[in-house]
C-alpha cells in the first residue's frame, strides 16, 4: 500500500506532463487521473487502520492516509471527474487541463499530509496552478481576479510559514501535534494562513468575487474541493487538544452564520453560492469528528450548482423572477438545493444530522439559525419560475456532468442510513419549512444591498490583520 500511495500521488503530475507532450490525449488522461484517484479513496475507506508514512522521520515529515482522508480525495475525485466531462466539447486547450490535473494532483497532496512544510508546499503549488485556471481566459477581468487571488494566498501563505518554523523551534519537528505545546504565535500565525487560504469567516471576503467571475467550470473547482485542501489540516489540528478543538468549533460557528447572512441578503446568483461556500465551511469545522462526510455532501452539491447557474439566463434573481427557466434545468437546480438544505433522500440531510449530533451544547442555537439560512438561501432557486422551453440551450457535457454529481447525492446516503428516523425528518422538513415560510413573508420582499467595501483589494489584507489579532486573543486565551 505505501508503494501503491506513493506512486497515486506522484501520477496527476506524471499526467500533467504527459499532456503537454501528446495534447490530443489531454481529456482522456485529466479523467484516468480523476478516476485513479476515486480507486484510491475507496481503497482508503476498506483500509482497516490508517497509513502512515515517515519521509524524513528526523523532521517530522510524514504522510497519513485514512477515512477522513479519503471522504476529500473522493470528493476532489468525482468534481474534477464532473468538469472534465462538462468541458469535454469545448474547446479548451492541452494548457487548461493540465493545470486542472495538477491542481488535483496538489489536492490529492495536501489531503495525506501530516506536517505543516508538506502541506505548505501542497498549497504553494495548488494555489499557483488555481490562479492560472481562474487567469485562463486571458481577459483583464480574468487576470485581475487571478492576480488578487494569488496575492491574498501567498501573503497568508508567509504567516503560516514563520508558525511552522516557530513549531520546529519548540520541537524540532514539523509534525501537526507539535502545535501541541508551541508558542500560542505558532498556532495564530499557522491558522491565519489556513483561514485565508480555505476562505473562512472574515478571512473569507476575497472568495466570492473570485468563485462568482471564474469561468463556470472553474468556479465549480474552486467551491466543490479547492477550498477544502486548507479545511482537512483544521479538522486533523482540532482533534491535537481540546483547547485546539474549541478554537475550531467557535471559527466554524463563526463562518457559518457570516456566509449565510450574506447569502440570505445577495441578489446575484454566482455570489449567492460562493458565500454559500463559506458557511458551508463553517457547517464542515463545527463538527470537526464529521466534516469528512460534509465535505463530501457539499462538494457534490456546491460543484453541480455552479454548473447549473452558468446555464442560466440570468444571474440577477429579480430578472429571473421575470425570467422563466427551462423546466429540465430547474429539475437539477431544485435536486442540488433540496440536499444543501437538508431535505431526506439526499445525502445532504444525513450529512447535516450527523453533523447536529455531533456539535456541543453552546452551539446548537447558532446551527440551527444556519440551516434555516441555508433553506431560506436555496429558496431563491426553488420557487423561480420555470417552463418547458427547448431553446435556452445548456453546454453539451452539462447533462451527463450535473447527472453525475445528483447521482453521487443519492448514493451517499448509505454513508450514514441511521438519519432516516421519524424525529430527524421531521426536524428537517419542518426546519425547511421555516426558511421557505421566512422567504416568502419576509426576505423575497427585501431590497437590501449589502456593501461589497470588505471585498476591496486594499481592505482585504486590513482584514486579515484583524483576524490575526482575534487568532493571538484566542491562543492567548
């Protein structure tokens, strides 16, 4: 098995290299990458104990293999699957691909590791090849959205490094215990650097103008499993110490309710699903034991929503009001936000059971405000108007793509069968019920424009500072 982890993390960049020398081929490696990956995480999940690999034991650099890892290397798997096949007509070059491969590849990395410089280096090259993405229609909007992307990651980036170097002071080891008893700096700088990078809570604010102005593939990429490489670390670093896991559980709180306050509130759909990503995050770290299946859940659901909203007339909600939709895109529309929303049947709801029971007393009031967030959200997409018209036309990978992640949802519900009990469904449909009901009475009517001066470039790194200075607080505390 070490030989075979070995070789499946060396083989995305292998293929990315291939690309460029035989282009003609890039669809068809990009997909066996994919694919190779899929084999591994269920091999993960069959795995009876975790694997453990030392690479220079003397400095701690080790990588673990096991089932929370594979929930991430399954979900980075099926989305990079889901936009291959959506891009497979198009007319993307060898170029586009081979970054997309290697963003995976990265991703597949920072998902084993053990230790704060592999995981750096995962993250450096994920972030290189994400901006390259994000920059590939060379347009200047394109190359504007990359360029602060890259600048924002690399800036956090540089914090994290000096709370590694100052975790290998105290233990001369780069390992994820040795936070454990490291200078309550180490623990500030390292997780300043991994908010940034994941998007969560304040740190976050650079992530809707980046998932929104993507190219719809891209977007879908960034949300469903990009994101997520910086969230693993926090969920392996909660379970080091309890003081370590309260830090977590309050960050998670935190993001949950910011992202969905957004989103209740935003009128254009692109963004509406990227603050929906960071309240997501936030329902991922509030149960750090469970994130690994949410993660999952929400990377399926997250990437088939952005496909979807691409095939759209419209990104302004109001002008979809007036606006009908294809019924046969509105039917993917409602699958994909029924689950994010809790709704039985799909893998949303036993995600967000297993989630409720697994958070603490103090923060079951704030969750449930969340998920009837979520619910009010996903109203926006639910009860928009919509006729059988054959002339709004989808791209052609768009039906086997989004099918392909509906499916993954219905599927998932095996992972976790015991919510299916009459007093978690009805504390679902009647949680739904409420956030469709506030929608209706209340939030449809709403004309509030929330200020995007947060988001601005000059304000972005301000933002980060403060949320340094609420990280030191913390460790101190």
């Amino acid at each position: 098995m070490n030989t075979i982890t070995i070789a499946w993390i060396a083989i995305p960049f292998f293929l990315g290299f291939l690309i460029f020398l035989v282009p003609k081929l890039n669809r068809h490696l990009t997909l066996w990458g994919a694919i190779a990956s899929a084999a591994y995480a269920v091999q993960l999940f069959l795995e009876p104990s975790p694997l453990n690999l030392n690479l220079l034991d003397s400095f701690g650099i080790t990588l673990v293999a096991d089932q929370l890892s594979a929930y991430f290397i399954l979900t980075n798997a099926l989305v990079t699957a889901a936009v291959i096949i959506y891009c497979w007509n198009s007319e993307k070059t060898a170029f586009f691909y081979a970054q997309t491969i290697i963003v995976h590849g990265s991703l597949n990395a920072a998902f084993i590791c053990a230790d704060f410089v592999s995981l750096y280096v995962a993250l450096e090259v994920s972030g290189i090849a994400a901006f390259l993405l994000i920059a590939y229609p060379r347009s200047d909007r394109s190359i504007w959205v990359g360029l602060r992307y890259l600048f924002i990651s690399n800036t956090a980036m540089l914090f994290y490094l000096v709370g590694a170097v100052l975790v290998y002071q105290t233990h001369h080891s780069f390992s994820f215990a040795g936070l454990k008893g490291s200078p309550p700096e180490a623990l500030a700088l390292i997780f300043l650097g991994l908010l940034v990078k994941a998007g969560i809570f304040v740190s976050g604010l650079w992530l809707p103008l980046t998932h929104s102005e993507s190219e719809t593939p891209v977007s879908a990429l960034l949300s469903g499993v990009v994101v997520k490489a910086s969230v693993l670390p926090l969920l392996r670093c909660a379970a080091i110490s309890e003081e370590i896991d309260f830090i977590v559980r309050i960050l998670g709180v935190g993001t949950a309710l910011m992202g969905v306050s957004y989103a209740v509130l935003e009128k254009d759909t692109k963004r509406m699903l990227a603050f929906h990503t960071i309240s997501q995050l936030g329902f991922i770290l509030a149960a750090p034991a469970v994130g690994g299946f949410y993660a999952l859940t929400h990377g399926l659901v997250k990437s088939s929503l952005f496909l979807t909203a691409g095939s759209l007339p419209s990104r302004n909600f109001k002008e979809l009001q007036y606006k009908p939709i294809n019924t046969k895109i509105w039917i993917p529309l409602v699958t994909a936000s029924l689950s994010i929303s809790g709704f039985p049947l799909l893998a949303g709801f036993g995600a967000k059971v297993l989630t409720m029971k697994n958070i603490e007393s103090w923060q079951v009031i704030a969750m449930n405000i969340a998920a009837v967030g979520t619910a009010i959200s996903f109203a926006k997409f639910i009860f928009l108007p919509h006729k059988k018209d054959e002339e709004q036309k989808v791209k052609p990978g768009f039906w086997l793509a989004v099918i392909f992640l509906l499916t993954g949802l219905v599927v998932a519900n095996v992972v976790y069968f015991q919510a299916y009990n009459v007093a978690d469904i009805i504390k679902a449909i009647l949680t739904i019920a409420i956030g469709w009901l506030a929608y209706h009475l209340i939030f449809k009517q709403l004309a509030i424009y929330l200020p995007r001066v947060f988001e601005e470039f000059d304000h972005l790194v301000g933002v980060m500072s403060l949320t340094l200075i609420l990280l030191f607080w913390m460790a101190f505390a």
